[in-house]
C-alpha cells in the first residue's frame, strides 16, 4: 500500500514558505541577468540595489529598462494564474480544474482582443482600459457559466460548471476566431498575442498589473478558511454554517480577477494555473494559509523560468511563452490524471 502523505507541521511550512521567498529572489535576480546579452549576476544584483559604480551604462540601461520589468511582470502574471488556479482547484474539488476550463481566460481574451482591435480606451481608465475590461470579460464568461449550469444542476457540483465551462468556452474561442477572420491586417499581432507574450512590456504594464494582483491576492488570503471547509465536501461545509453559493460567488470573482487581468496583459498562457498549485499542495499540504502563498512563488518561478527559455532558446528570435508552458505543461496534465486513475 502507498503511504499516506505526511503534511508539515506549521514551523516546517513557514519554513519552506521562507526558502521560496528566497528562491523567488534568486529568479528574478537569474532571469534579469540572463538573455541575448549576458550581465554578470553580482552586477545585475547591484544595479537592482541601486549600487552602479564601475558598471557600465548600457547594462543599467538593459536591466533597469528591459530585463527587470520583464521578469517582474512575468512573476506578477505567474502567480497571479497560480492563486487562481488553487482556487477554482479547491472550489471545483478537482486538481485538474483551472480557470481556463470554465471559460475565464477565453472570455478575458475576446474582451481583450475588442479593446485592441477597436482602440478602445474607457474614460478615467486610460491605460487600464485592457485589463480592466479582460477582467469584466471573463467574469462576464463565468456568470454565463453558472447560470446555465444553475438551470440543470440547482446544487452547482463542480463537474457540471466544468462540463459548461468547456461548452462556453469552446463558443467564445469561436468568436475569437471569427474576429481573427474579419480582421486579418491584425491576425499576426493577435495571435502572437494569443499565444503570450512579455517581450516590450515595461513598467507601465507591471504598474497595471500590481492593483489587480495585490486586491485579488489580497481577497483569496481573507477565504483561506472557508476555502479549507469547502475541500471537506459540501454537506460538511453547510453543516459548519457555510454559505456554500456566497463563498463560491465570490471565490470565483476574485479567481476571475487575476486571470483576467493577467490573460487581457499578457496573454493566454495556460499550464502554471495547473502545475503550480499542484506543486505546492504537494510540498506544504492542502492547508490554503501556507499552499495559496506556496503556489504564488511557484507559479511566479516557474514563469519567468519560462519567459527565460522563451528568449534564449532561438535568440535573438522568441517563442511564445504560451508555447513554452504548454511543451510543459500537457506531460505534467497527463501524469496528473493517470496517476489519479491508478488511485
């Protein structure tokens, strides 16, 4: 028989949660050193210190301007996807659910995509005119999604928002598609796009991207304890006085928040919604206080791990983040279901 996994006591975890604060550090140090043009990590570690004697200006330049806001959006992304796939993970009851199953990301990339299509820009957001409006969209995605799967199920059990995720999800990607058709001086960009990217986003992009993460973050660490109630199934949950539709609701906004914002910056980049929080509930256990922030460094690391091979394996061409992740990604997905089905 296999041994039951042993979770770490809470001094342990805390631990562990110290040593990928520390690893997370060290990436973004590695991923802002490396590149077409290599600078040496102490010097990279200095300019970020802001100690710059005897370093030349061009690598200033590189790091301050290109390489770090690069590497910080791409953390920022990364664990944003991470807290939010651990949640619709936990919510869902089903370690291979993620916020592009239900329709999140594809609803986030039509909205999206109209705003770059059309030029849109809402008064009084200005530049956060695009996540903004990837955010309502996907959001608007979900509802759909919880109504239709309210019609046929009035008890919401996770494989039937997920069976109309897909359904919904299928049908947006459609319109996605038919845009593309209309508009193909713009298929190149929008596919490129699509694919994910982080190439020539600088500290505007982290700038916008900080509010979504830090209230979305922020909001799923108020739930960590409705969350560990909602994993003993849902009769428990009630019993303990749980408002089951409530909770959910408002999990799924703020799960809907940081993919969709991520996803309408930078991109569909699938997989780390997956491997991240399935990484971390396995090194700290399923308590969310210590595996919501766990997966946060994990899905960050992992991206600019990512981000890194994108630029380097055929510079000083790029391949597409999301390709990257997906190469992966669908391995790490397939050894998660086989070895659910041999439990």
């Amino acid at each position: 028989m296999r041994k039951a996994q042993q979770t770490p006591r809470s001094g342990s975890r805390f631990r562990l949660l110290v040593f990928a604060a520390l690893v997370a550090v060290v990436c973004v140090c590695v991923g802002a050193s490396m590149g077409s043009t290599s600078i040496r990590l102490t010097d990279t570690v200095r300019i970020i210190l802001n100690r710059t004697e005897g370093i030349s200006t061009r690598d200033i330049s590189i790091v301050r301007q290109l390489r770090l806001p690069r590497v910080l959006l791409a953390f920022m992304v990364g664990g944003a996807l991470a807290l939010s796939g651990a949640v619709f993970q936990s919510v869902l009851k089903n370690q291979l659910a993620s916020p592009y199953i239900i329709g999140v990301s594809s609803g986030a990339s039509l909205g999206a995509a109209l705003v770059i299509l059309c030029g849109l820009s809402l008064p009084l957001l200005g530049g956060f005119t695009l996540p903004v409006t990837g955010f309502a969209a996907g959001l608007l995605t979900v509802f759909f999604v919880i109504a239709f799967s309210a019609r046929l199920d009035p008890n919401l059990s996770g494989n039937t928002i997920i069976l109309f995720g897909m359904v919904i999800s299928l049908f947006v990607n459609a319109l996605l598609t038919t845009l593309m058709a209309l508009f193909r001086e713009e298929l190149k960009t929008l596919i490129l796009w699509q694919l994910g990217s982080f190439a020539l986003k600088g500290w505007p992009y982290v700038i916008m991207m900080l509010p979504f993460l830090f209230l979305g973050g922020l909001g799923l660490f108020r739930y960590t304890r409705e969350l560990d109630v909602l994993s003993f199934g849902e009769e428990d949950a009630q019993a303990l006085g749980l408002e089951i539709r409530s909770v959910r609701g408002r999990l799924f906004l703020l799960g809907s928040l940081l993919t969709g914002a991520a996803v309408a910056l930078c991109g569909a980049i699938g997989f780390v919604d997956l491997i991240a929080p399935h990484l971390g509930r396995r090194l700290i256990g399923p308590s969310h206080r210590f595996m919501l922030p766990m997966s946060f460094f994990i899905g960050g690391c992992l991206m600019i791990a990512a981000d890194l091979a994108a630029r380097t394996i055929i510079s000083p061409a790029e391949l597409p983040v999301g390709a990257v992740t997906a190469i992966i990604g669908a391995p790490f997905f397939a050894w998660v279901y086989f070895a659910r089905s041999r439990r």
